[in-house]
C-alpha cells in the first residue's frame, strides 16, 4: 500500500524524500536552523522545490551554513556568490543571510544556542517573526516564519491522512 502523504508534495522524488525525512521533524541543532533559516528566506516568492533543487549549491555558497563563516563574508565574497548560477541570484536575499549570520550569533551569545531562544516560539509564528526583527534579521516575516517552524518542527502540519500525521491523544 502506498503512503498517503500531504496534498503539497508532487511526486518528485526529491520532495518526497524532504517530506517523508525532514518537513516537520523537530531540528534542535544550530546549524540545521541556520540553513532552515537562510533557505526559507530565500524560498520568498518562489517554490519550495526550487530551492531543495539548488540546496546543494546553497551548502557550497555559504561555507556549510556555518553562521560564523557566513557573518565574515564581505562585499567581494557576496559578489562571488551573486554570479553562482546555483543559488537565487537576488542581491538583497544574499546580503539578508549575512545580516542574518551576524544576528544569529548575537542570538547564540545572548541564549547559549539559538535552539534554546527558537523553541520559546513554537507555535507562535508572528511572535518569532517580531522578534526577530526587532534583533535585526531580514527575510523573516510571519509567513516565512511559519514556513520555518513548520520545516523545523515547531508546528505539526502534516494533514491529517498523512502517514507523518502525529495524532494527539485526548
């Protein structure tokens, strides 16, 4: 029997693999949010199957997603980085991951890991998108944020005929 799965995924392997392996599963680990954070950002606008497509060339761009490298990366580096006909090619979305790198960190400083001050939302996709505003990061609207915690398991979305449905009991 083959599994039912949510109304969005197509069946293009690579986003069945992402929602049977990633797409709500809990992520605690600073540096899997970082790039949750970087590709939801960039995702704005476009489809969510166009960025797993250039996830690679994103990993290679932005030196692993290691949010330290990232906040290094200067006028040149980003000029670079804007000919990668790999990556979404948008001025602004790269400058936002190094703003974002930096705020990142500030977070990590602030909270002993960004995991530790990103859970206090779950849920809460217009809180988390306020403040982190309000700590200066760019691309993170409440739509982009709710995208995010959906991704990294904030949010339990899966429908519920989804075999990844998590049934609560009453």
């Amino acid at each position: 029997m083959e599994k039912r799965r949510c109304a969005w995924v197509t069946d293009d392997p690579l986003y069945v693999l992402y929602h049977d392996r990633e797409w709500g599963v809990p992520v605690h680990d600073d540096r899997r949010l970082f790039e949750f954070l970087i590709l939801e950002g960039a995702q704005a606008g476009l489809s969510w199957l166009t960025i797993l497509r250039k996830r690679e060339n994103y990993r290679k761009a932005f030196a692993g997603f290691d949010p330290r490298k990232v906040a290094r990366f200067d006028e040149r580096k980003i000029r670079m980085i804007l000919k990668d006909e790999g990556i979404v090619r948008n001025r602004l979305k790269v400058r936002s991951a190094v703003v974002n790198a930096k705020a990142f960190l500030k977070v990590q400083a602030e909270f002993g890991s960004f995991d530790a001050y990103l859970w206090r939302f779950a849920g809460k996709a217009p809180g988390l998108s306020r403040d982190l505003l309000s700590r200066g990061f760019k691309f993170v609207g409440p739509t982009i944020c709710y995208a995010f915690q959906q991704a990294c398991g904030l949010v339990q979305d899966h429908e519920p005929k989804c075999h990844k449905h998590v049934r609560m009991a009453t």
